[in-house]
C-alpha cells in the first residue's frame, strides 16, 4: 500500500497587488474601558504589494481619554496617509 497525500483547504494565491477600501461610517466609534471613547469617520485605501501604500484620511470627531486620574476631551484630529 501506499499512503495517500490530500491537500485540504488549498486556495489560489491572491493577485497582486491585493487593494483594501475601508469606509467609516458616520457613527464608528471605539472605546476601551473607561479610559477611551472616540468617534471617528473617514476613509482609507491600501494597496499591498511588494510595496504597501496606504491612502485616505481618518478625522477624529470627539472623544475622551483619562490617563491617569485626568481626564481628556478631544475635540478634533486628523491623520492622513499619502502613500
């Protein structure tokens, strides 16, 4: 007898590059504990390849962190990634 070989679960590989669109929507919100809520929109798209490039932009709207006792309100943020 010889034994048998099975492949289970194979797929294709993914094409590349692989694009990744990601939409907030108007009411996202993330908090952890106590300690972290804020709400956030924007949208932000990453090309992964041999070389991954995001681009988009996330606004923070408002939140709230304590660090330590004292307490934060955040009003507004933005981070943009140009790449």
């Amino acid at each position: 007898m010889t034994p048998a070989t099975a492949v289970v679960g194979a797929h294709a590989p993914p094409s590349w590059p692989l694009t990744v669109a990601v939409t907030l929507g108007r009411d996202f919100e993330i908090q952890r504990g106590p300690n972290l809520k804020v709400l956030l929109d924007g949208a932000i798209t990453a090309k992964l390849g041999q070389d991954t490039r995001v681009s988009g932009q996330i606004r923070l709207v408002r939140g709230k962190l304590d660090v330590q006792g004292k307490s934060f309100e955040i009003t507004a943020g933005t981070a943009t990634f140009v790449g």
